[in-house]
C-alpha cells in the first residue's frame, strides 16, 4: 500500500511538471525551456512557434500517460509481470513520442547544409 502511495505523488508530480511545461512553452512561449535552444542556436530554427507547440504537445502527451500510469497498475499490476508489462508500455510509449518528435523537429530547424550557407550570407 505504501509503494502504491509513493508511485502515484511521483507519477502525479511529474504529470503536473509536464503540464506546466507544455503551457509554459506552449501558451506562454518560453522556448528558454526547450533543451539545446539558446541563443547560439535560436537562428537555425526556421519556424519558433511550430517548434514551441511541437514540444508543448510531447509534454502534454507526457503528463497524461504519466497521470494515468497509478490508474493502469491499478486495473492491470496484480503481478510482478503485470507490473513489468505496465512500465515497459509506459517507457515504450515515452520513447516512441520521442523519437517521433526528433523525427519531426527536423521540419522547424534548418539542416546542415542550411546552416553552411546561412554562415556564408554573414
């Protein structure tokens, strides 16, 4: 009973980290808080706000897989291969939305050829 407590503040507070992070990006767009955007790298991003909406839903989907993974152990971790089952879906799935969103990002970045010219024009 007391591990079940633990995991839902830990899976719960990461949910609500996520979800300010997807406003913050999203709405309010602090692209200050996506890794590897500084201001050395702001001027190969091509498109700001499809980036910074693009981020915000990774997060957004992020926060609620994270927010019902107690529902999930709940309904489905009975056993130990239960639980192995529930967390490996939950890290599958986690890593499937990042690599699609790596995928993606390649859309609102300038590519290395891009770049070569866009450092010749100055």
């Amino acid at each position: 009973m007391f591990g079940k407590i633990i995991e839902i503040f830990i899976m719960e507070g990461i949910a609500v980290l996520m979800f300010i992070f997807a406003y913050a990006i999203g709405v309010k767009g602090k692209m200050h808080l996506i890794a590897g955007y500084n201001e050395r790298t702001a001027q190969y991003v091509t498109d700001k706000p499809g980036l910074a909406r693009l981020v915000a839903r990774v997060c957004l989907l992020t926060g609620i897989a994270s927010a019902l993974m107690p529902l999930v152990t709940y309904l489905w971790a009975e056993t130990s291969k239960g639980w192995a089952m529930c967390i490996g879906h939950y890290g599958g799935f986690i890593l499937g939305v990042l690599a699609l969103t790596i995928l993606q990002s390649r859309d609102y970045v300038a590519s290395a050829s891009m770049r070569k010219s866009m450092k010749q024009n100055q």
